[in-house]
C-alpha cells in the first residue's frame, strides 16, 4: 500500500473508501450505542470504563462487518428515494 502525500502529511488511495468509512462509522456508532446501553444498564459503578470498553468490543465485532454488508443495500435504498442532483450542483 503506498500513501499519497497531501498537507496532512498523508492519505489512503481511494479505493480504500469502501472500508475506511463503515470501519470509522463503526468504531463511533458501536462506542455510542454502547457506552448509552452500558450506562443505562448498570450506571456510573467502579469500573465503568472497563465494563464499557468490554462492552464497545464486543459491539464494534458485530458493527464493522454489518456495515459492510449493509452499506451497498442503503446506498440503493437512498438512491432509490432521493431525486439526485441537478447537474451543477452539488
């Protein structure tokens, strides 16, 4: 894999997208929904931060490879119920 380089210093080459952006979606939407649920499950014990990271793995095991099963089916859904747009536009 080689970098591009940018003023950020570096990039991944495009065909990396379709797995860069569930793989970050994941990681926050599981941490979310986990810490909410482990909050709301056992609240603020000694602990919490561990309890939760458990938790937040366990979540992102099951998020990462739903994300890149379900990405393709909701980008057709959302294309099929949003008109794209005018050409020009963005």
């Amino acid at each position: 894999m080689t970098s591009v380089p940018n003023s950020a210093g570096w990039k991944l080459p495009a065909r990396y997208a379709a797995v860069a952006m569930p793989l970050i979606l994941s990681v926050f939407m599981s941490a979310v929904v986990s810490a909410i649920a482990t909050l709301k499950s056992i609240g603020l014990v000694e602990g919490i931060a561990w309890i939760w990271l458990r938790a937040w793995s366990v979540s992102w095991l099951v998020a990462f490879p739903t994300l890149i099963v379900a990405l393709p089916v909701v980008r057709r859904i959302v294309a099929a119920i949003v008109q794209p747009p005018a050409s020009g536009r963005r």
